[in-house]
C-alpha cells in the first residue's frame, strides 16, 4: 500500500471515529478536537487527524474557535430554524411522496422500529430512540423513489443530531409529553392507509413542534 493511501486510510478511521463519537453525544457541542489527543487514541501521527478534522468542518459538525482550535460546532437558535426549516422543506415532500408508494411489507417495517423506538425511549436511550426513529423514516422516504432526496435529509440529520440529542433528553423524563412518539404512530398509520396528505401534515407538526421544544431547551440552557 501507497503511503498515500495509507494516509487516506488511516484519515476515514479517525473521521469515522469522532464522527461516530458526536452522532451518539459523547462528543458534545463545544468539546474540543485536540490533534495530538485524537493522534494517541487512534495510534497514528497528526496529519489523518488533521485531515479528518478539516472534513468534519466541511461537513458542517466541527468549526474554529479562537484560543479553542477546532471544536465540535456550536448550536445556536439561528442554525436550528434554518436546518429545520430545510427540513420540513424536504420531509414534508419526502413524506407525501413515500406515503403513495410505501409497500405494505415497508408499513410493517415501520411499525416495527416504532415499537423499537418505544422500548427505547421507555428505557430512556436517547440514541438508540433517535437511530430507530430515523429508520422509521428512511424506509417511509425510500419509497418515494428519489435517492438524492433520501441522501440530502440524512446530511441534514447528521448536521442537527446535536440538536436532537438536546431536545429529546429535554423531554425524555416528561411522562406526560407524548411528543417524542405521537407523531411517528400518526405517521405509520397515514403511511399502512397511504394518506399521503395525512403524512404530510403530521412530518409538518412533528418538525414545527421539535423546533419549539428545541428552542426552549437552548433557551434554558443559556440562562442556567
């Protein structure tokens, strides 16, 4: 193997390694990506980690931070209502569109990462409740049959996981806020009747309510 590719190798494991690390919030906004500390964890010198951090700012997940050097990106409200507005751009359509070509077969799939996404949110797993609700929506937006449409959502999902990380540990020991699941059983019923006009609305309240939620949360935190 070429030094080259080795270098090119050993850059996609430490990407893959922080960048798992802030998808799951062990890496929280704001922490800091220190080169030699990320170096001596994987086993390798400077230059993959460097590589690996300047793509993860490209990607949107890590910037600068004057006396910080990198940092996992921030969150700021500004950022949250254009991702979200984007997003309801794309999965209010997404939505429609998978709800008038879902299988009966992908129905049941869904259904079936509801009930995971339940036990997970019961047992208060906050990643493990965000991975089976994504699920349960790429099987609903795979059937629209637009893989670019598909491939856009999940960048923006991985760019505003921070955000969801906040807004369900903000609600997960509420007992009596049914927010974190009400829209995703409306939705696997509008997708089982293929109610395409009924999916739409709810991805639309779904997305209008956790920015809300979101909010609030950011809110708190800065005042605390």
């Amino acid at each position: 193997m070429s030094k080259r590719a080795e270098t090119s190798l050993l850059t996609d494991q430490v990407y893959d390694m922080i960048h798992e690390s802030i998808m799951n919030g062990d890496l929280p906004a704001g922490a800091r990506l220190r080169v030699r500390d990320l170096a001596e964890q994987v086993g390798t010198s400077v230059m993959p980690v460097r590589e690996a951090i300047r793509r993860l700012e490209e990607a949107g997940l890590a910037e600068r931070s004057p006396h910080k050097g990198a940092v996992v990106k921030g969150l700021t409200l500004a950022e949250l209502v254009h991702v979200y507005d984007v997003r309801r751009l794309l999965e209010v359509e997404a939505a429609r569109l998978g709800a008038q070509r879902i299988s009966a077969a992908d129905s049941t799939r869904m259904q079936d990462e509801f009930t995971l996404m339940r036990t997970a949110l019961d047992e208060r797993r906050v990643v493990a409740y965000l991975d089976h609700d994504e699920a349960l929506l790429t099987i609903l937006y795979e059937a629209a049959e637009n893989p670019v449409l598909v491939d856009t959502i999940r960048t923006l999902w991985q760019r505003c996981r921070a955000y969801k990380i906040v807004g369900a540990e903000g609600t997960v020991d509420t007992t009596e806020d049914d927010s974190l699941w009400k829209y995703q059983q409306r939705l696997v019923e509008s997708a089982r009747e293929h109610d395409d006009a009924a999916a739409a609305a709810v991805n639309n309240d779904s997305l209008l309510d956790a920015t809300a939620r979101i909010k609030a949360q950011l809110a708190q935190q800065d005042a605390g």
